[in-house]
C-alpha cells in the first residue's frame, strides 16, 4: 500500500482560519444590535472612535477569542497524525503501540548532563504511517520498511522491493556519517527481520547499506544593496542545510531549482549554481 504524502491533505475543515478583524467587526455589529433602532447610528460612531473606552473593552474581548479559538485549533491538530509534534505525537504513537525511537542515549556522566537525543517528528510521523502494515506477517513492502526503521534509531531511511519472487531487498540508509550503514547496524537489521514473527519463513532477505552519492553545491548570491551581508548568508545557508536533510531520503535528488529556492531569502536578488 502506497503511503499517503501527509503534507497533501487539503486542510480540516475543524481548524478555523482567524481573523481579529472580523472577529472584531462582529463584535461591535452585535453590540450594535442590542440597540433600539433609533440608537443604533449613534452607538456606530462611538464604537468608530478608538478612544472609546468600549472599544477598548471589545477589543480585548476579540484579542481573548482569538487566543481561545486559537487553542481550540492547536487541540484539534494535536489529535492528527498530519499536524501533532512533540508530546502529542508520543501519545498518537502509543495508539498504534509505537513509541520513538532513541538516536543516542542519554549520557548523565557528563557536565551537565547530556540528554538523549530522540527520533525527530517528521521522521516519527513516517513510521507510524506504516505502524499497521507491521502488524501483518504476509511480507508486504510496508511492513518491511516498518521494521526496518524500527529496529535502530539510526535507520534514517528504507526501501524495500522484491526484485523476484520470495527475494526481497532492503536497503538501509544511517543518519551517521555520510549515511552508508555500518556491518553492525545491518545486522541489527536482519536480525529485526526474523522469520519467527516478522516476515513470511520463505521469504530470503537481503539487508544491504545504501550507495552514497557525494556532491559539493557552490552557488553565488548577488544581493541587492543595503542589506548587511553575514545575517543572509546565515540564513541562506540554514535554509539550504534544511533543504538538505529534508531530501536525504533515499530514491530523492538534490536538484538545482531547490537549491536556489532554498538561497533566495530575504536581500537576494538572484541565485547562481555553479555545480
């Protein structure tokens, strides 16, 4: 089963959009209402005047909604796969008897101590995706990938094809280094991938490491004048680090048009790739 690209969904309809204006508006057309009909002009032009004591109330009062239709936004989110993060995707994992992953263990030796680092969202997000296909033994491709990803937090990334019948290969991207998967993690790997309660007894498996394409990006920035120069490199280049480790999937491309996407910020006029 293909696995649905979340960041797709059209928006719930349950998540308002918010507008302190309109709220605002409405505020003061209701308050207008309330009015006999030969009070309702002058009550208008005293609500028009900003130094109004009553506008200043219906304006807190607007600014409070907001900040409660708000939170009733955040709570709606915090229950969809698509939307929840930190906390309130540990509590979605439980549902599907998933929790996150550790990276790297937490290190209390240390001055200060030194927390654990843990499977990020995104990440997070794509596993549970495939929590149910992990749930079956029939050997779908899903269920591989599954786990895969779940027997080592430093399986960064998947693939799983059977390229004939009852052979199946998985392929093992590691967050470490330059992401080629060490001897040990790829045995962890096959070792997740027993036949006594995870993938059919037919099924031959192998778990290979990734092939690594290294590349260099050299780009040139020209920027229009004025601006200071260091507080846009800086941020060219967290939004190309960020472009970056958002592709390093495997099967995705470094291409050129994301790469200028990802420089022009804020004072570039225009990007060049060199290579």
């Amino acid at each position: 089963m293909a696995t649905i690209d979340l960041s797709q969904l059209p928006a719930p309809i349950v998540v308002e959009v918010l507008d302190y204006e309109d709220i605002l508006a409405e505020r003061k057309a209701t308050l207008i209402s309330l009015y006999p009909e030969e009070q309702r002009e002058a009550v208008a032009r005293t609500l028009a005047l900003e130094s109004e004591p009553i506008v200043k109330l219906l304006q807190e009062n607007a600014y409070r909604e907001v900040i409660l239709r708000q939170r009733v936004n955040d709570a709606a989110k915090a229950v969809m796969l698509a939307h929840a993060t930190g906390e309130d995707l540990d509590q979605l994992g439980a549902n599907f008897n998933t929790p996150r992953l550790v990276i790297a263990p937490a290190d209390e030796s240390t001055i200060p101590p030194t927390p654990a680092v843990m499977e990020a969202d995104e990440d997070y997000r794509l596993r549970l995706q495939d929590a149910f296909e992990g749930m079956s033994t029939a050997g779908s491709a899903g269920s591989y990938r599954f786990h895969a990803r779940s027997a080592d937090g430093r399986v960064a990334d998947v693939t799983a094809i059977s390229p004939s019948p009852a052979n199946v290969t998985v392929t093992v991207l590691s967050r470490d280094g330059d992401g080629t998967a060490s001897p040990e993690l790829l045995q962890v790997v096959r070792d997740a991938l027993n036949d006594e309660d995870v993938r059919p007894v037919a099924d031959r498996v192998l778990v290979q490491a990734a092939k690594i394409t290294r590349y260099g990006i050299v780009a040139t920035l020209f920027l229009y004048p004025g601006p200071e120069v260091a507080p846009i490199l800086t941020e060219a280049k967290q939004r190309l680090q960020n472009y970056v480790l958002t592709m390093r999937r495997l099967g995705r491309s470094i291409r050129r048009s994301g790469i200028i996407a990802a420089l022009t910020v804020e004072g570039v006029e225009r990007v060049e790739v060199a290579q």
